[in-house]
C-alpha cells in the first residue's frame, strides 16, 4: 500500500450532513487526530470555477485551547527526545512528502488556483526546509570552551521553547507552513499553526503524513479559523513564539500583540518588489524573466516583482512593446492544464480588489498599455481570474504604486538615472525583494550595497533565499529581529542557556570573594 492509498481524504474532510452529502467539512488536527469541533464553518472555494468546494470550521477559543493543551502535554517527552530521533522523523516526512507530491500540489491546486508545476515548485522549496531541518545534529550541537578560568568549563545550549505557533497566508499553502515547523520541531518544540481559512487542506495532509513518519500525538496541532483563533493563539500564556506571514497590516498588529506579552515574534509583512532595468541590460532576457516574476502565481506572491523601474525612455520604450507581444502568448486558467502559466486569484473580492487598483492608476493618469481587467478563460467564466495587466507611466504618488496589489499587474516606472530609481526603492515602506538587470558590476555592486532591501536579485528577478539562507525583507516588510528559516530560524526556535562548571576538589576551600570574578 502506497502512502496516497493510505491516506483517506475523508478522514479530514468530515462530510458535512447539512449540506450535500459531497460537500467536505474540514476540521482540525489535534493530538493525533482530526477532529470536529465547532458549528462555525467558512466556505472555501474553488478559484478556477468560483465554486464553493467545502467548508473550513473555525475555531474557537476551547478547540485552539485544546489544542495547545495537547502540545503542551507531549512537550517534555518530545524535547527530551535525542536530537537525532526527531531529525529521522524529518527525513521519512521528506521521503513521504516526495512519494505524496501529486496528492499534495492537487490540494494545492483545488483550493488556491496555482498550476501543478507551480505547486512542484512551492512543494520542492518547501522540502528543502525539512533538508536543512534534518541537520538538526548539526545545528543544535552549540559551543564549547575549556578552561575559562582555573578549572572552570562553559558551554551554551539552544534548548527548545516550548510550544510555538505559526500562523500562515493563503499564497503558498504548503511552503510557508514548512518555513515553520521542521525547524521548530527538530528543536524540541512542540507546535499549533493555524493556517489560512482559504486554502486550509493541505496542512491537514501534512499533519497526516507527520504521523505517519512517527511524529508522537499533540507534538504537531492544526487548528483551523480566522482572528478568533489567533487571538487566542496570542493571547495564551503558554505560547512561547509566533511566527506569522501574511499582510503588512496584520503583521504589525501580531508582532504588537505577541511581543506585548512576551511572545518571541517574528512577523513577515507585505511586498511592492522593483526591478531596476539599466540601459545596458539584456533587454529580451529582462523580458522574459519579468513575465514569469510580475505574473506567476497571477502575482500572489511577495516576491513578484510588480514594478520594473526603466532608466531612460529608451529603455521603457522597448521593453514595453516587447512585454505587450509576449503578454499575449500568456494562457491563464484551469490548474491541472499544463498549457496555462497561471491560474486565478483567490477570491472574488480579491479580484474587486486588484480590478480597483487597475481603475485608480487610470483615474490618477497612468497608460493601461495591456488590459486584463475582463479577461474569462472558456469554461471558467465564474473564476477569479484577471488577465496579464501592463500599466505605463506609473508615479509615486498613485495609489496602485503606494499599496501591494498582489495580482498579475506589471507597473512601469520612468526614471532618468540609476540614483533616482534607488531612491524610490529606498523611500516605499516595504522593502522585501529587489532585482537589477544590468551587465556593469560596478552598478550592481553599488545597488546590493545601498539598497534598503532584505532580498537582492542582480540578473536574479525572484531572489528568493534557498533553505541554508534565511528569508526576510526590511522595513514594513518584516516585523522581528529574526528571518524566516535557515540559520535564524534555529536561533528563533530555540533558546540559548549558558553554562558555567567546575568541580572543586573536596580538600580546597576557597576564600570570600566580592569583586566581579577576572582572569588577573
Ligand atoms: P492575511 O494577512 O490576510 O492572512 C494571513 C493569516 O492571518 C491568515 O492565517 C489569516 O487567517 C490571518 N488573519 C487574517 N486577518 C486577521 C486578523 N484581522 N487578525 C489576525 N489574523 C488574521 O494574508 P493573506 O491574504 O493570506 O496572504 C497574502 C499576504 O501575505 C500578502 O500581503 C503577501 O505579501 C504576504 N506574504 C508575505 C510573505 C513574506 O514572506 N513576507 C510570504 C507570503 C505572503
């Protein structure tokens, strides 16, 4: 028996006897088990068609108490567990993750839209996470000094928390929750994540294959629901971190509150990424690199680029005719055709939502060059689709450039010098992702070296650090001291303890000492 065979989708997706007897009603994940809990229930929707697919309950203050109560519980055998046991947890997790890669991009796909070989790539990026995650041996074996006085021995620890939160976005359903929780449970830690409500099956099959890789009962938790639960997720004494991504407005709003009482956080925000195009740039590859970073994943990713900054009008010029006759090969619909490049967004009032941003920057005077406000692929009318957009003769004062729109609209900016397209850059609030096209390495050397960005691309348009880095913009982009995964996600997910030895022989007594101990 396979491991997609074993795994039973209805064990999760209880049958909801209220509506039809195919609609599914997703539960939570709780000490081992799925669990259904509450009367409360959101739709979830099928993006492509517009479709209500099944219903995501949502939680309430006893289940997410529950649920951390059964974490708590399995805490202390759970860190006590030798360090190498729980990175083999993680290694038949990846091995399980590959063997179930179909069953996991095909949720993927149903609930938020992005085509299977997008949904690959989330997957494969989020594997890469529990790679580095199975070095824990490694990474915990912490520091040692000898002799740091007369026969005095010290050494410091990275102990795990306790139990820990991960509140994630609808954008990338799996990768993000495996930013979070390979690292945080290799630690020692225990671990409740309170996914989007909008894309919410997939971390449930995770929970199931956790299991299935020996993961002991309550160690992962999943509770599904919205800001109820995280509330109560924030405001639980017993939550000792919260790493949360998502929008800029509720990053702030969760670093506030978790760090107000006494939460370690960290906090990813909101992007608005510009690309720099030089005048000695490749042109026809900075067009190529831009239809796939401004429109994959129909934009809803925080490191699309959504604004190529052209140095002169030269270069504005061309690379806007030569993007508008690339923009008309894009195909755009259905997840599971190989031919699209990207799907729908993800609601409908997202779609409002991007459509508005279109509208402002034309009533605030800029060029709709490429349109995609009423595009419909056939047979998916009712989907929550836009099309590729090009807008020219962008400026900072509008609104579409101010705010994220996270949709496949590319803005063109004009500028006349390199100088004046850093400034923009360093003056947005966000500071996430950039890139430079450019063939003068003195130029890209100056841009990484000032540039008020976290993540910086030369030639690179999606700079998205691999698992051995960490991830993490500046500015409104990132709320925290700590990047996601990597090296910092060991110190976010552990705490360090310094000890200091000696074992004094019996027959030495020592004298009284008031002064501040020192080698003199
Ligand atoms: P969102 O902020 O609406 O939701 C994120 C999470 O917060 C979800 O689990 C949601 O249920 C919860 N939430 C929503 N409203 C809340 C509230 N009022 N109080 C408490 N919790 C609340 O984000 P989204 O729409 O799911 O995702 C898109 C956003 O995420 C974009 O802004 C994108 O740039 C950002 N994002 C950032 C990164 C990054 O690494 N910086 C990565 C992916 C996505």
């Amino acid at each position: 028996m396979n491991n997609l065979e074993h795994f039973n989708a209805d064990e999760f997706n209880n049958t909801d006897s209220a509506q039809t007897s195919t609609t599914q009603m997703i539960g939570h994940f709780i000490n081992g088990k799925v669990v259904s809990k509450t009367s409360k229930r959101q739709p979830v929707y099928n993006p492509a068609t517009g479709e209500v697919s099944k219903f995501v309950e949502i939680a309430d203050q006893q289940t997410v108490n529950e649920a951390i109560q059964a974490a708590e519980r399995a805490f202390p055998a759970w860190r006590d567990t030798p360090v190498i046991k729980r990175a083999r947890v993680m290694f038949k997790f990846k091995q399980l993750l590959e063997e179930n890669a179909g069953k996991i991009c095909e949720l993927i796909g149903q609930e938020h839209g992005k085509i299977s070989h997008d949904a690959q790539g989330e997957l494969q990026r989020g594997i890469e996470n529990v790679e580095y995650a199975c070095g824990a041996p490694e990474l915990l074996k912490g520091e040692y000094s000898k002799n740091v006085g007369p026969d005095i021995d010290s050494w410091s620890e990275f102990q795990p928390l306790g139990v820990v939160a991960g509140i994630t976005p609808f954008n990338f359903p799996a990768m993000v929750a495996l930013w979070m929780f390979p690292m945080a449970l290799v630690c020692g830690n225990c671990f409740v994540l309170k996914p989007s409500e909008k894309a919410p099956s997939v971390v449930l099959f995770l929970a199931e294959l956790l299991k299935q890789a020996g993961l002991p009962d309550g160690v992962f938790n999943v509770v599904n629901g919205d800001k109820d639960a995280v509330d109560a997720l924030l405001h639980h004494a017993k939550i000792q971190a919260v790493s949360f991504v998502g929008s800029t407005p509720i990053a702030e709003y969760i670093y506030r509150t978790a760090t107000s009482t006494g939460k370690r956080c960290q906090a990813l925000g909101g992007a608005k990424n510009h690309a720099i195009i030089m005048p000695d740039a490749d042109i026809d590859n900075v067009v190529t690199s831009l239809l796939g970073a401004a429109f994959g994943s129909s934009g809803e990713r925080c490191m699309a680029l959504s604004v190529a900054v052209a140095v002169g009008d030269e270069v504005a010029d061309v690379v806007i005719t030569k993007l508008k006759q690339e923009m008309q090969k894009l195909k755009f619909g259905y997840y599971a055709d190989s031919n699209n490049d990207f799907g729908p967004l993800i609601t409908q009032m997202h779609k409002d939502k991007v459509q508005a941003y279109i509208q402002s920057a034309e009533q605030q005077g800029a060029k709709i060059v490429v349109d995609g406000r009423d595009a419909k692929p056939v047979g998916y009318e009712h989907g929550f689709f836009v099309g590729p957009t090009l807008i020219d003769q962008i400026s900072a004062e509008m609104t579409s450039y101010q705010q994220e729109i996270f949709g496949p609209v590319l803005q063109v900016m004009r500028v006349d010098t390199m100088q004046e397209a850093m400034q923009l850059i360093n003056d947005h609030e966000y500071g996430n992702g950039t890139c430079i096209y450019t063939r003068d390495g003195e130029a890209a050397r100056y841009f990484s070296n000032n540039i008020q960005v976290g993540m910086v691309g030369i030639n690179v348009p999606l700079p998205v650090p691999v698992a051995y880095h960490s991830f993490g913009g500046w500015k409104r982009s990132l709320f925290g001291d700590l990047y996601a995964y990597g090296p910092d996600g060991v110190r976010f997910y552990t705490r360090r303890k310094t000890i200091t030895q000696r074992w004094p022989s019996a027959q030495i007594r020592e004298a009284k000492q008031f002064a501040m101990p020192t080698l003199n």
